[in-house]
C-alpha cells in the first residue's frame, strides 16, 4: 500500500511543535491570592486578553508582583491612555510578557481630583506615556519624575481630548493671532 492510499487511522502522526508557552491560570487569580490587592476582573478584549481594574492603593504593589513574578514577568509596557467617562476619567494600561508572550490590560480610576499614582517606579518607559495622558485629558500621576506637558504648548488652557472641552471656549485664545 502506498502513501497516498493509506487511511487518516494509518497516517503517522504530525509532530505538534509548541511556540508559545500556555498562558497562566489568570492575572485575576494570582492577584486575588496575594494579600492586600484588590481586583476587580472585567472579562476580555476582542483578542482575549485579559482586563482587569485595580484600586489606586494597590496599583503599585500590583505592578511589582506581575513584573517580578516567574509566571507572569509582564516586563514590558505597550502603551498608557486616558478615558474621560461621564462620571470619572480612568487610565488605561496594556502589558506584555517577553518571555511568556502574554497581555494584561490594567485599569484604574482617578478619584476625584483627577490624580492616580505613576507606574513609573515599577515600569519607567510609563514616562512620556503618562505625560500624554496628563496633558491631554488632565489626569495628574502621583510620583511621576516629570510631569508637565509634551504635545500642547505650555501656556495651553484645559485639556483638550476631554468631553468638557469646546470648540469655542474662551480659552482657545492661541488662534486669534
């Protein structure tokens, strides 16, 4: 019997190559485990990456348990934005792992006064990305070593990307030149 003839029960088996190591349980869990962190999962994104929102208080602490730890080592920092909801303005986290090949996306709610605390301290390229988030919606991170504006001009009034922000507010004065 040849090759061609041979049924799919006599085909030898194909030889399954892993390339990516399987994602962890969950960030949820392992955080749900170390005490004093609180969580909060918010399910998954389109490409099933993992969301979750994290206190103010904890985000810190956080930060260093998923950078450090030997099965999540999120090392690396994607990209930092700001959303500016009805009632609150919230940054937003994306994470990878270069030796696991898996996300996390992390987010936090500013109280109040607009302030959240920096990640600076645990992921450094959080730099101009806070600034950004900071000078175009007006959330001021708490430790950041530099914060101060980086797209709009200094004498800039307001924050331009937020929902309060309109065409012709008075303070829009830069075009009258």
């Amino acid at each position: 019997m040849n090759e061609e003839n041979k049924t799919p029960e006599q085909a030898p088996e194909a030889e399954v190559i892993e390339t990516t190591p399987a994602i962890p349980a969950g960030f949820f869990g392992a955080l749900l485990e170390s005490k004093g962190i609180a969580v909060e999962h918010l399910g998954n994104d389109a490409k099933g990456t993992e969301i979750i929102r994290l206190t103010a208080e904890a985000i810190l602490k956080a930060g260093e348990l998923l950078k450090g730890d030997a099965s999540s080592k999120l090392d690396m920092l994607l990209l930092v934005t700001g959303i500016d909801w009805k009632t609150h303005r919230e940054s937003v986290y994306h994470l990878y792992s270069t030796v696991h090949y898996h996300s996390l996306i992390i987010k936090i709610v500013a109280d109040a006064n607009d302030t959240s605390p920096s990640l600076y301290p645990v992921w450094p390229a959080v730099d101009w990305h806070e600034r950004e988030a900071y000078d175009l919606m007006g959330i001021h991170y708490e430790g950041h070593p530099d914060l101060r504006r980086i797209l709009m001009p200094t004498y800039w009034l307001g924050h331009p990307l937020r929902k309060d922000y309109k065409e012709e507010d008075p303070r829009l004065v830069w075009n009258r030149r």
